[in-house]
C-alpha cells in the first residue's frame, strides 16, 4: 500500500445521499488517480489529477466529483447522480505526470450503496 | 477500443506446483506492460514492468514474458505458496496517451 491511504475501509449509505471517500499519499507524488473495481471487469478511471488544482475526467466521470486543492490529498465525491455507485474504490498516485510512470494504489474503500 | 483480455479467468493449483498466467492485447502503440498482485480487499501491488524491448524480468518466483510482436505476456508463478492466493491482474499502458488497460484479472487459489 505504500504511502497512500484510503478512508474509510468500509462505508455505508443510503441511496440519494452524496459520500466523500477520503485518498492522502505521503510519497510526493505529482499524480493522482481515483479508479473503480467492479466484480468481473478491470479498473475503470474515473477522474485523475496530474498537478495541483487541476484534475481530468476518466473513462467513468459521470456522477463523481474530485478536488485537488493540496498535493497530498485526492478526495472522491459519490453524488446521487451515480446510478451504481457500490463498488470497491481504489486511489493511486504516481511521481510523475504522465500514465507511463508507475502508479502506486492505496488499500481501497469497499462502498456499498442501500 | 483498447483491450486486455486475461485466461484463465480463475484456477486452483496445489502447494509447491507451477502455474502459468496468461494476457492478450490490443492497445496500440504499445508503451510499457505491468503485472500486479491484488490480494482479497486490498490494493494492487505492482510485480513486474515490461518495456517494449524486454522479453522476460522476474521478481522472485514470478516471471513475465512479453512478446510484442503477437502482442501476448505471460506470469509464471514458481513453486507456489498460500501467501500467492489473489487476482493478478495485467495492465497495458498506451494508445498515445499511455492511459493504463486494465484486464479483469486472473483468480489464483493455492491450496495446501
């Protein structure tokens, strides 16, 4: 896992509420990603910031919203938009800009939507 | 559309036996392909990192093999343990932009 963190490990809502899940990495990295793991399929990008205040949508944007107002933290909103929104979200972060470089995930947040 | 497509989808090998993973792709032009470990609720953790000029790299008793030319790599895993149990998932990095394909993934379960 690295020097990034996810919080929470689990976390629980009811349908129509928005949830913040929380990415911090300690590893000085420039790059941050915040991706989603269905049973069944490989990763989706869902949004990913290459540098501060400034963020990219991915594959999957619909419905999620981000903020990188500091270097160290990527947090991930879940609006009600999102029509199915439970899924195991992982973060990740890389030293450089680009997606050639290494990219290094933080444990994840399993989000399960009633 | 860029793909990575993995096989088998899951299998279960006995302690100390070989196993052999394999991952086909279609990303165009090619950058770089990885190879990483998910254990059950946890995050990937990359094993291997193949650049277009490498055929094979090993990280301890895992070792990839890339073949560019048939755009096909391959895990083998040697002399399995329990701790080796989890989804390894192939990644591709390309298409000009270098976005990461990722493939769904392969389920080992080692079983004493």
């Amino acid at each position: 896992d690295g020097g990034i963190t996810q919080s929470p490990k689990y976390l629980f809502r009811k349908e129509g509420q928005n949830v913040t899940l929380s990415c911090e990495q300690n590893l000085n990295h420039d790059a941050m990603y915040w991706y989603r793991q269905d049973p069944g399929q490989g990763l989706r990008l869902i949004y990913y910031s290459q540098i501060v205040n400034d963020f990219q949508k991915g594959d999957i944007a619909e419905g999620y919203s981000v903020s990188r107002e500091k270097k160290e933290s990527f947090p991930l909103t879940v609006t009600s938009a999102q029509k199915n929104p439970t899924a195991f979200y992982l973060c990740a972060s890389s030293k450089g800009s680009s997606f050639g470089y290494e990219q290094y995930f933080g444990p994840g947040t399993r989000l399960t939507v009633t | 559309k860029n793909q990575v497509e993995q096989s088998p989808q899951s299998l279960i090998i006995l302690e100390g036996k070989n196993c052999t993973l394999q991952c086909n792709y279609t990303v165009s032009p090619f950058s770089n392909l990885r190879w990483y470990k998910q254990d059950t609720g946890r995050g990937p953790v990359s094993l291997t990192i193949m650049t277009f000029s490498e055929n094979t790299k090993s990280n301890g008793r895992y070792t990839a093999t890339l073949d560019a030319d048939t755009k096909q790599s391959s895990l083998h895993i040697t002399a399995s343990q329990l701790s080796d149990s989890a989804s390894y998932i192939c990644v591709v990095s390309g298409g000009g932009d270098y976005k990461l394909s990722f493939g769904a993934g392969t389920t080992v379960t080692v079983r004493a």
